[in-house]
C-alpha cells in the first residue's frame, strides 16, 4: 500500500465522480433532465450551500439555482440577475465576500443547517462563443473552496454550458422539423386542390370540346344527307317528269308511274331520316343547356 | 356534227337513274350504244375490254363511289372520257372532279336532253 497524499486521493475521488457525472449526462436529452444529474452530482465535486449557473445568450437569461438540499431553481428574464451577478456581468472580475444577501439567502429557506453560520460567496464570469456565463457558490465560510474545487467547478461549468447549448439547438431543430413538415403538409394539400381545380376544368374543356364536336359530326351528317340522298329521288323524279313531255311510247307510261311512286316512297324515307335527326340533334343540344342551367 | 356511233357507259347505282339517261340519249337522236351498270365493280370489268367514248358517272355509290372508281380508271389506265352526273350540288365536288383529266363535264341532275347534245359535241370537237 503507498503513502496516503490526501491531495491525490481527492482527485482520483473527483475524476471518478466526474466520468460518472459524464455518462449520466450522455443519456440526457431535456433540460429537465440535465439539471436533475447536476444537482445529483454536484455534492460529490465540492460542498456547496448554493451553486448558482447564469446563463445570457442573445440578451436571454436563464438562471439555474441548486442547493445542497436537493433543491432546484429555474427562473429566466435579466430580472433573475442578483445584485453581485450584475456586477460580475459587467466587471467580469471574480468575486469573493462574505455572504449577506437575504435575496440569495432565501434559497436555504427551511435549512437549519445554513442560516446562522457565517457564509462565503464566490463568483466568476466565463465566456463562451455566444454565451456569457456567471456562476456563483454560496459555501460555509469554515470550510471555504480550494484551488482544485475551483478547478473542478470550471470544469462542470463548461460541461454544462455545452450540454445546455446541445439540448438548446435539439429542441430548435426539433421544432424547425416540425414547422417543415406543417409547411410541407400545406403545400401539398395546397398542390392537391390546384391539381382538382386543373382536373376539373380540363374535364369542362373536354366535355365542352366534345360537345361541339358531336354537334358538328350531325351536322356534317346531316347536310351530307342534303346534298346527296335527299336530292338524289327527287332529281330522278324532274328527270321523269322532263321526259313525260318527250315520250309518249307505251313502254315509258307505264314505267312512269311506278318509278315515280318508287322515287317518291324513298325521298319521303329519307326526309323522315333528316327530320328524326334534325330533331335529336335538337333534344341532345336542349338537354345538355338544361343540365349545364342546373349546374 | 358527226353521228357517229357513240359508245356510252351509265353507271350508276339507281336503275331509274340510269333509265332517265337512257331515254334522254335516245330522245336526242344521236347514234349510239349503251352498257349501263348499277354496280361499279361491273363497270370496270367491263372496261378491260371495252373502250366507251365516255361514261356518266355518278358520284354517290355504295362500296366503290364516284372518285374510288376515278381512281381505278387511272391506276387501269382506262382512257374513256368521264362526266359526272350528280345529285350533290356541292361545290367541293364539282372543284375535286377538275383533278382528273378524263373528266370532260359536271352535272347536277337531273340531266337535260341539251346536255346529252353539247357533251356529244365536245367529244365531236377532241
């Protein structure tokens, strides 16, 4: 067994606290979460009444607030500065007196241990990239911090400083994802109905377009009738009655007749065809006008 | 004018149509042969080995019209003049009959017995 160094002892103590206090902190995804192993751990880094961390970004300040009794405070707003938090915010110098401050003080509410006992406060100012942070420790003023709790205090304050700003970022990006996705569930929805709106009126066009054309095929249809089948009896029938007036021979008459029935029977035929058709185009063209006033 | 033997063809596909011709060809004193055909397909059988002076023509049939049988005519080279007796009173009609050489006349029915004549002497006057 080697010689008892009361020095090197603490720090195998305090590192073996601090890996600890390490992996618990790897498993943290919330804020809540990341003051919870703080103020689990923090007893076995150094004693401490109160262990204050202030943290100011972007003019924002959150102030957290650990007691030895397991006790914890959030508050945010630069009204959450104390009086020597202010000062150290802008004189960036540390601080070390005896602690009288009722404001700070009433943290210990309900501790018998603390109120009567002479107080030290100790403040330092650390600057981060973006973050400026105040940290402040209420001790007894019999069992003050030494340099290597001081040196282990910066290190929880960098730990923290960076967790917090990690979890800061996460529940950002969280929320920015979010956005995104509502955004994106607009703008497809929004797509969805200019997409309706183009089906709808391409169908108009096309039910419109077809319409006309259907119109136009009768009416080709029709006047193809006109030109040629309803003409072509009744030219057979002038063509009978022009030769009545040249021929005069048996033969002829008694032809005459009958083909001039036969040519007639088959012009009326075709006229009833031109009229039936006459009318549906007619009916079809009243029907669609209804239907579309309906609409 | 000549009068000479004149070999016409009707074709077309109304029998009384073509009676109507008939008479007015007769009515007009020239002299003449006839073949008339109601069927189109027949017509042109008949062209293989006949040569008519010309064939009236009717342009509205069933199964081969007027222009399919225009057609025929010339991938046949069958050289016989053509007029064409319609009841169309079309003007594409009449303005799609001058693409074809063989096509000497147009007529709307029904036929008049001066037309018979005048189409005699143009075929007279070629």
């Amino acid at each position: 067994m080697s010689d008892y160094n009361p020095t090197e002892a603490k720090y195998r103590i305090t590192y073996e606290a601090y890996s600890k206090f390490s992996s618990q902190l790897s498993k943290v995804n919330d804020i809540d979460g990341l003051i919870a192993v703080v103020s689990k751990n923090l007893k076995y880094f150094f004693s401490y009444q109160i262990f204050r961390i202030i943290l100011i970004e972007n003019k924002k300040t959150l102030a957290y607030t650990f007691t030895n009794t397991n006790k914890q405070y959030t508050s945010s707003g630069s009204s959450s500065l104390l009086n020597h938090e202010k000062k150290i915010a802008k004189t960036q110098i540390p601080l070390h007196t005896s602690c009288k401050d009722q404001e700070l003080l009433r943290f210990l509410n309900n501790n018998n241990d603390g109120l009567d006992n002479d107080k030290d406060l100790w403040g330092w100012y650390f600057n981060y990239t973006k973050i400026e942070v105040i940290t402040s420790i209420v001790t007894k003023a019999d069992l003050p911090l030494t340099i290597s709790d001081v040196e282990i205090l910066r290190l929880v304050v960098d730990t923290f400083t960076t967790k917090h700003k990690e979890l800061q970022l996460d529940k950002q990006l969280k929320l920015k994802n979010e956005n995104l996705k509502e955004a994106i569930i607009k703008i497809e929805d929004q797509n969805s109905k200019i997409k309706e709106i183009n089906d709808n009126q391409q169908q108009i066009i096309f039910d419109r377009t077809d319409e006309i054309r259907k119109k136009n095929e009768s009416l080709v249809k029709l006047s193809f009738l006109n030109a040629h089948s309803l003409r072509e009896p009744l030219t057979r029938i002038l063509g009978l009655l022009d030769l009545s007036d040249e021929l005069d021979s048996n033969e002829f008459k008694s032809n005459f007749k009958e083909y001039i029935k036969e040519s007639a029977l088959e012009l009326d035929q075709i006229l009833n065809k031109v009229i039936e058709q006459s009318v549906e185009a007619i009916d079809q063209y009243a029907i669609k006008n209804i239907e579309r006033d309906e609409k | 004018m000549k009068n000479e033997d004149y070999h016409i063809m009707l074709v077309d596909d109304q029998k009384i149509a073509n009676y109507i011709n008939k008479k007015l060809i007769e009515i007009s004193g020239i002299e003449h042969q006839i073949s008339d055909f109601t069927d189109p397909k027949k017509a042109l059988l008949h062209l293989n080995n006949h040569n008519p002076d010309v064939i009236l023509l009717d342009l509205n049939m069933p199964d081969i019209n007027g222009w399919d049988f225009l057609e025929q005519m010339k991938i046949n080279k069958f050289n016989s003049k053509v007029a064409i007796v319609t009841s169309s009173t079309s003007k594409l009609d009449r303005k799609k009959s001058q693409d074809y050489q063989e096509v000497i006349e147009y007529y709307s029915k029904p036929l008049k017995k001066d037309d018979i004549r005048n189409l005699i002497n143009k075929l007279a006057s070629n």
